[in-house]
C-alpha cells in the first residue's frame, strides 16, 4: 500500500471514529459511567464560589465594602470628614443618656483629618475641651450645649495591606499606597439637658414676638458699657450708636439699673446673625440718601436660601437679603455646599472681610493668589485664608487708608483668618462703606440726617407799600 492511498483514507477514519464515539457517549447517557464522565468534566465548584481576580484578590471579600449605617438620630451638628467610610457603629451604655461609637477610614493622612476637626470645631461654636498638641494624632473632646463629642485619630491609625504602621502624614504621591488612617467618632448627648434645651425652645418660640430689639434701627442708642472698648475702636461704635444699627436683643444685653440705656458687650463674640443684621442696616442707614445703594430687605415668603434660616427665623429678612443679592456665598450664587448659614456660629476675620467689601467695591472681585497677598498685606498666614475670602482680602488692601482690615486690626503681619470677631471690631468694619475717598462714614452720615432734619428756612414776604399808607 502506498502513502497516497492512506492519506486518501483519513477523512473516512475520522469519520467513522467519531461516530463510535458518539454512539459511546449516547448509550452511557443515563448510565452510572455517563454521569462519572459528565463529573469528571464540570468546573470545581469550589473554584465557583471562591472566584478571584487576576491580582488574586478574592472579588466576593473586598474590603472597601460595607454595610454600616448612621443611626437616624446621629446629631447632624457633629461634623463628619468628607472622604471618610463609615466602619462600624456601636451603642454606649451611659446613664441618663445617649450615645454612640462610631468608627471609621479614610485614605487621607492624619494631619488632614486633623486639620479638619480643628477647624470645624473652631468655627462652629463649639467649645474645645481637650485637642491634640500636634499634627501626628491624638484626641478631640468638644462640647456644645447638650451634646458631647470626641474624636480619636490615633497617631498609628494608618496601616496597610501587609499589617505595617505608619504616621501617614504625608499623603502618597504613588498613587498606589494602600494606608489607610483609622479613626473614631463618640458622641454623648444627656437627656436631662437636652430635654431642658427643648422645652427652652419651645417657650421661647411661643413668645410673641420671638425677637424685640433693644431700639429700632436708626433710632439712636445709649450704650452704657462703652469705656470697655478698645479705645481705638470707641469713636466707630458711638458714631453707629447714634445712628441706631447696633441693634442688640433685649434678652441678651444686660440694662443698666442706674441708667436709661443698656449694654453693647464691645468684647463679645460677634454671631453671624448679628453680624449680617448690621451690614445691612449700617449700608443702608449710611446710604440713607441713595436707594440705588441699600440692600433691599427680602420678602417674608419667598423661599429660604438656607435650610437653618426659616421664614420664622428674627433674622430671615437680613440674612435672606443678603443671599439674594449675591453678597455672601449660598445655593442662589451657585455655591451648592452651602446650604447651611449657621446663624449661631461666631463669625471669622475671614468671612467678615468676604461679606463687607464687595459692598465697597460694588464690583467682582479681583483674581488673588497667596502670593499676592503676601506682597501686598505682608500676612505670614495668608495661606490659611480660604480662596473666596482672599480675592476680599486684596480687593481691601486696594482701598488704602480706608481698607478694613487697617481700620479693624491697625498695622499687623498676622491675618489669623479663623479668628472670632468681637462686636467692637465688627463695628470698626460697618463705620465706612465704599472706596477710599468716594465713600461715607458713619460720621458723615450723621451730618446728613442733622440737616435732613432741620426744616427749611422759608423767606418772610416783606409788606407792600400799599399796606405801609
């Protein structure tokens, strides 16, 4: 047989033994052998649950996910880090109270979480108790009112994949680091002072009316604390007082026994309510002459900008106004993040120059970097200024002698941003209003309402001849 005449076979061989195969394969269908073949054959279901990804981590265990929840009642005051992933959530067992422990993680270094608290912490009127002494860790406790909260970032909270520690206080540039900063969130909340705090509020909403200032705005006020102003910041407030925009709740200032007015307080804090209650009253007492230049009051039922500021809120109008007309930051400017104004809260060097001086200007704001403001102010802390309030704060550096920032502080190479402001010093800002040789003050307001007041001489007919014979 030659060659040829085998490969000219093949394709009936293979033909022929498939075909066995199949008649095998068909008769052993429901056979104890078939089912041992079709075993033999099937993936390992093993391998089925337990599938992994090409890295040889499983995909049904990843880490990154979980199934922890806040509690409804977790107090939306206390403050919660941004990129941070909810861990764990267990109940306190204290008397007479509430509480929670929270845990949490977060791929950002410690010293930006810590950052954080301290100035949440900071700015919204809580008060600090005990806070690290450095950027490598420790313990917040802080308080407001009822409520208790500590915050524990342990200074070797940062940990990987591999079981290794470290400080990770330097964020990765690799983009490929697995630490990971571990923290915790406690709260306490006791029942008695909450329940106190409660039934405060509800009489004190059932008041009518909730707010009675201690004067109207632009009658003239008699403060009877004043000689424990800064002496370089009295003149501004007595010049405010007399036109009547320092206006103070009755419930709040002290009266003078002895005496017909009351007190101004000029080293208090200086809450964000108030102070949007005098920028727009000393504006427009100030600009009393020039409608074009006043805030125009809001309407007591259009919709609130700000979820914590209702139209029942003493200070809606004000701070509502203000809003509208694109003066400070909220949804209406299209700045979505604030949607809370904290109306409570102290108000910041910062934020203080942010409202007042597009009220100068009456323009945008100019394009400002931390450079600038450092050649400009001199400021060793310019770099802690947010980036809206410093476009405010080199616009003000522009108004030269009548800057703000000159009238409030005097000549200094610190800013402190974060600082609260007092009353007096608020005051000093609301004196004068507009740029450097255009604007008014306080003072020249008063000589325009004077002569506003003093009726006009009308000249005396001098008799006729006729009625002389």
């Amino acid at each position: 047989m030659t060659k040829t005449s085998v490969f000219d076979k093949r394709p009936v061989l293979l033909a022929s033994f498939a075909a066995c195969l199949l008649g095998l394969l068909t008769s052993c269908a429901n056979s104890s052998t078939g089912e041992a073949l079709e075993r033999s054959f099937a993936a390992d279901p093993k391998l089925r649950n337990n599938s992994t990804t090409l890295d040889g981590s499983p995909q049904g265990n990843s880490p990154s996910q979980t199934t922890a929840k806040l509690p409804e009642d977790f107090p939306s005051e206390i403050p919660l880090y941004p990129n941070a992933t909810l861990e764990n959530v267990e109940p306190l067992t204290v008397p007479n109270a509430q509480g929670e422990q929270t845990s949490w993680s977060s791929t950002d270094p410690i010293n930006a979480i810590q950052s954080f608290y301290t100035q949440e912490f900071e700015s919204n009127n809580w008060q600090i108790t005990s806070q690290p002494t450095d950027e490598a860790g420790g313990t917040f406790v802080a308080r407001r009112n009822s409520l208790q909260v500590t915050v524990t970032i342990p200074s070797s909270a940062a940990t990987n994949n591999s079981g290794e520690t470290s400080t990770a206080t330097e964020p990765s540039t690799s983009g490929t680091s697995n630490a990971v900063t571990e923290f915790e969130i406690q709260y306490i909340r006791n029942q008695g002072e909450a329940a106190s705090e409660q039934s405060g509020q509800d009489s004190s909403q059932s008041e009518v009316p909730s707010y009675v200032p201690s004067r109207s705005a632009g009658e003239a006020q008699d403060f009877t604390d004043l000689d424990k102003a800064p002496k370089e910041l009295r003149q501004y407030i007595e010049d405010l007082a007399t036109l009547g925009v320092l206006t103070v709740d009755s419930s709040g200032s002290k009266t003078n026994a002895g005496a017909s007015g009351t007190t101004f307080e000029p080293n208090k804090t200086i809450t964000r309510r108030e102070y949007a209650r005098w920028l727009v009253a000393a504006n427009n007492q100030i600009y009393a002459n020039r409608p074009g230049q006043q805030i125009r009051s809001a309407s007591e039922t259009t919709q609130p900008a700000f979820r914590d500021v209702p139209r029942s809120d003493r200070d809606f109008q004000s701070i509502q106004a203000l809003a509208e007309a694109g003066l400070i930051p909220s949804p209406l400017t299209g700045d979505a993040t604030a949607v809370l104004f904290r109306p409570d809260a102290p108000l910041t060097r910062e934020n203080l120059i942010l409202w007042k001086v597009p009220l100068d200007t009456r323009q945008s704001l100019p394009s400002a970097s931390v450079d600038a403001v450092k050649q400009t102010w001199g400021f060793q802390d310019a770099a802690k200024v947010e980036p809206k309030a410093l476009r405010a704060v080199l616009a003000d550096f522009q108004n030269g002698e009548s800057a703000n920032i000159r009238r409030m502080l005097g000549y200094t190479t610190l800013f402190q941003p974060k600082k609260p402001v007092t009353r007096a010093e608020a005051a000093s800002v609301f004196w004068y209003f507009g740029s450097q040789g255009e604007g008014l003050s306080a003072k020249e307001a008063q000589q325009i309402k004077r002569e506003d007041a003093q009726p006009s001489e009308t000249p005396t007919p001098s008799p006729s001849s006729s009625g002389e014979q």
